[in-house]
C-alpha cells in the first residue's frame, strides 16, 4: 500500500461494522444475501430475472413515461425506460432527499457511483442490460433537513413551511433562494450556468418532486440516469402485497426485532417497537370508517379499526394513492417497483437497511 493512503479502519470514518462488512468477515455474514463482487451478480441476476414479474415491468415502464411527459427527455434515458420492458434488463438503484441545488455532495457521488457500476456489470454481463436509477425520496416529511444548501460556508433556506410528502409541496419562494445564491457565487461562467440550471429547475416547476427531476435530469440525463418517483398510485398497486401482510401481521416488526438480535457488539441504529399503528402513513380515508383515526404530525392512532379484519383488509387499494411507506418497508417497495439488483446507498442508510 502506498505511503499516503490508510486503511478503512485507521480513516475513522468507519465504524466497526462496516469495517468487519467490508473483511467479509464470518459473524456478520447472516446480515446480507450476497456480498457484491462482480462474480456474485450472476446469481443475483439469475434470481430476480425469476422474481419479477413481466407484468410489473410493463406498470413501470408505462409509469415513468408518464412521469417525464413534462420534461425534455434524452434519447440515452428515454432507451433505459424502453429497456425495463424485457426481462434481461435490470436496475441499478441509489436514493436521496430532494435537498435544494441537490444538497450534500454525496447525492452527486452516489448517482455517479450508481451510473459507473452499470458500466461495469455491462462490461461483466453483456448478455444484460443496466438501467442506472435514481430513487427520489418524494414521501420524506423532513422539510427541515432538505430546505437549505451551503454556498461558500454559508447557509442559504429556503423559506417554507408545509407538512405532508415533501415531494408534493409547491416550489413557491425559491426565487429568493437562487438570487441569494448567485449573489454569493458571483459573475463567472460556471456560476451563471449554474444559477440557469437553478432557474429552469425550479421556477416553472409545479413541485419540488417536478424541480428535483429536471435538476437531476440536466445533470445526468446525457448518461441514461431514469429518475422514479414512487408517490404513484400505479407503481403502490405492486406493493398492496406488501401493505396487506403489514396490516395483518406487523411483519416488518418481527423482521427487523430478528436482525437487531444478530448485531449483538455492534451498534444499532434502528430499534423496533411493538406498533398498534399500521406501518404506512395514511394521508388521507376515503372510507366510512375515517373517523376511527385520529391524525397526528407524524403517525396515526388506530382507534377502533381493526385492519386484521378481512373487510378492511381486502380493500388496501384505498392506500395506493393516500399512503406512504415508513422506513422499514422501504426495501420492500423497491423490491416491488422495479427489478433491482442492487441498491447503493450511504453508510448510515445501510446500517438501517441491516436493522
């Protein structure tokens, strides 16, 4: 090794898990599937060819050419959407917050990150296709964590209040944030092309889901990045499965309690609790028995429903269009949505993924 490099464990950046993660070490093996050398894509490949349905396919290609009917759309993503269609192609997935100006600078790491993999299995596999993704967290209500960007060490907000799916707000206000920016950024070439991107982004867009597509379209777009949002009732009707079985049986619970109790020594980011509450948000009840909610910020109190009711539970449609997955499904509705054979994502969004 090289004078001037160091090792993950020395870097500190690393916590003992990754660490042990990355050595392959033995004791932390029942925490994932397969580790992801090139080798272990062919079984990877071979399996979800065998698990995902053609119909799901059509849905998804279907749904993202609806999603990007308002934007200019490149002939290298518009051929990765055609793509998803035949049963060889697969996807390779990464996912963010729709942070302003796109935020910290690992979303552009882990798109391009993303994008590179998707050369190399092509390379490795070319039997296959590889469809680069970027998962737009739509249904995130963190307004706080996403309002903001940095620029030259200082902190430009937007000014925005809303609850609900940030991917829904509307994009009011963010002319004041992009003059704010181009003030600090000053009259050179890069920075009024930058303040251009801004503006065609953002302006004209009719919700942050909208401006964060076109924004990471402009950037990507030319390398067949397909950008999904999974705030669609067409791409939730593929996960009704997974929301019967949680009404039900509060799966995710005793799914994620077992994997915590194989992370003994290691730190746990994400401990389960007992829920009375289903795991999906409900936005809105459309059914007669919408008074037995009580609505809160953050959850809902089940009152006097009983969701293990077969009558309730053979109407989850209802929740397609008015519901939004919590963390802990959110493999789950990938695994729905597209067929994906891997999903990159940061350190800590990993240790969640294990939990």
């Amino acid at each position: 090794m090289p004078d001037d490099c160091s090792t993950y464990a020395h870097s500190s950046f690393f916590s003992p898990l990754i660490q042990d993660y990355l050595q392959e070490k033995e004791q932390i093996k029942p925490l994932y599937h397969r580790f992801p050398t090139l080798e272990n894509f062919k079984a990877q490949l071979d399996e979800k060819a065998a698990n995902y349905p053609a119909q799901f396919r059509e849905i998804l290609a279907n749904t993202l050419k609806a999603q990007y009917r308002e934007i200019t759309t490149t002939a290298e993503t518009s051929h990765h959407i055609d793509l998803l269609r035949k049963s060889n192609t697969f996807t390779i997935t990464t996912g963010h917050q729709l942070n302003i100006g796109t935020g910290p600078l690992y979303f552009i790491y882990k798109i391009i990150s993303t994008i590179n993999l998707c050369k190399q299995l092509q390379e490795a596999y070319p039997d296959n296709h590889f469809v680069p993704v970027y998962w737009m967290a739509t249904e995130d209500h963190d307004l706080e964590e996403i309002n903001h960007l940095y620029v030259k060490n200082k902190k430009v907000v937007w000014d925005k209040t809303g609850t609900g799916p940030v991917g829904r707000l509307d994009t009011d206000g963010m002319e004041k944030v992009i003059d704010e920016v181009a003030l600090l950024l000053g009259q050179s070439e890069p920075a009024q092309e930058l303040i251009e991107l801004f503006k065609s982004a953002y302006i004209n867009a009719a919700t942050l889901a909208e401006a964060t597509r076109k924004l990471a379209n402009a950037l990507f777009g030319n390398y067949g990045l397909v950008i999904v949002d999974g705030d669609s009732r067409e791409l939730k009707s593929l996960f009704t499965p997974y929301i019967q079985a949680e009404l039900e049986t509060q799966f995710s619970f005793t799914e994620v309690q077992a994997t915590v109790s194989c992370m003994k020594g290691y730190k746990i980011q994400v401990n389960p609790r007992a829920i009375k509450q289903s795991i999906c948000f409900i936005l809105k009840m459309t059914c007669a028995n919408a008074s037995c909610l009580r609505i809160c910020v953050t959850r809902f109190y089940i009152q006097t429903w009983n969701f293990r009711n077969p009558k309730y539970c053979s109407s989850c449609k209802i929740f397609q269009s008015d519901s939004v997955q919590m963390y802990y499904l959110g493999p789950c509705t990938r695994k729905s949505f597209y067929p994906i054979c891997v999903t990159l994502v940061a350190v800590g969004n990993l240790l969640i993924g294990w939990n």
